[in-house]
C-alpha cells in the first residue's frame, strides 16, 4: 500500500498549493499609475487577505508536519481545520453585523462611511471565503484518510442573530457564492496570464 497517499503525503501536497496560491494572491495585488478605481482597490483587498491567510496556512501545515506522528497529526490537522471553521463562521457573522449597519448609513446618505464599511465588508467576506475554503480543504484531506470525528459539522455560514424579519438581511442567508474567487484547487492552464 505504498502507492496509497497518507495524510501527511496529503497535507505537503496542501502546503505546495498554499504557497503557490499565496505567490499568485501577492502578484495581484501590485497597482498600476496613482489612480484610484475602486475596483482594483477592491480586488487589492480580497488578494491581499486571500495570500495572508494562505501564507499562515502554510506555515501552520508545516508546523504540524513537523515530528507529528500519524496520530497527533491527525489530531492537528483536526484542530486546524476547526480553528479555520471558527474564523470562517466569525467573519461571516461580522458580514453580517456590518451589513446591517451598512444599511443604516445608507438610508442616512453617510456616503464616506458606506465607503468604509463596504472596504470593510470586503476583506471580511474574503477572510469568510479563504478560511472556508481552506477549512475545506483540510476536511476533505482527513475525509480522504478516513478521519471523520464527531466533532466535524457543517459549517454555520451567518449569525443567527440577525432578525429574521428583516427583508433586506433575507439574502445574507442564502448560501455564499465566491465572488472574484480562484479556487484553491484550480490549476492556470493557459499559462499564467495576468489580469
């Protein structure tokens, strides 16, 4: 059973994604010129979130391949994957909290602050999705090696206490959908054009 990839042959492979996908989320971030167009501001902050989290993806894999046996890195893998999950859930409950105040300034015209809350927004639903997908990822890696705690659940995508009478909230409940998102799984095939 050689030929049977291992959760530790499994999480290097992770660890070379990580870094290639943190390699790519650092190249997009670059600005041309000193104009400001909202948005690459915009795609400037999800990148930058996006290659931060993949960065401390990385290191944290490489920590935990680090004299783990099989069992204890399972174990680690396991409490990343969870620790991935809570800020995924975390950020997506403050998606949601500073959605509804963006509402607010909006029916006041606080035209400055709506710019800074939806900045806000925007790294916090990137942090959502990067920690999700990664928390995924890890998921199916112990799913592969057979690993399913009881611990394992689905994932809360936003608050519960967000009044569930608010209509303008009602879509906030829908399932996330990836927004100017490069999966973590999907490999350039035309050669690694940029944007």
């Amino acid at each position: 059973m050689s030929g049977t990839p291992t959760l530790h042959s499994r999480l290097r492979v992770l660890v070379a994604k990580a870094f290639r996908a943190s390699q790519l989320y650092a190249s997009m971030r670059t600005r041309r010129g000193d104009a400001v167009d909202l948005a690459e501001v915009a795609n400037s902050i999800r990148a930058n979130v996006w290659q931060k989290t993949h960065y401390e993806f990385q290191s944290s894999l490489n920590e935990a391949l680090l004299g783990a046996n099989p069992g204890q890195l399972s174990m680690k893998v396991q409490q990343l994957r969870d620790s991935y999950r809570k800020a995924a859930d975390d950020a997506s409950r403050a998606v949601a909290f500073q959605s509804s105040r963006l509402q607010e300034h909006v029916q006041r015209q606080e035209f400055a602050t709506i710019l800074k809350v939806s900045l806000e927004l925007i790294r916090l639903k990137a942090q959502a999705q990067a920690t999700r997908a990664l928390a995924d990822e890890l998921a199916s890696a112990l799913q592969a090696n057979g690993a399913t705690p009881a611990t394992e659940s689905e994932p809360t995508l936003l608050v519960d206490e967000v009044p569930n009478d608010d209509r303008h909230n009602s879509a906030s409940r829908l399932p996330e959908r990836p927004s100017n998102v490069i999966p973590f799984a999907r490999r350039s095939v035309g050669g690694g054009g940029s944007r």
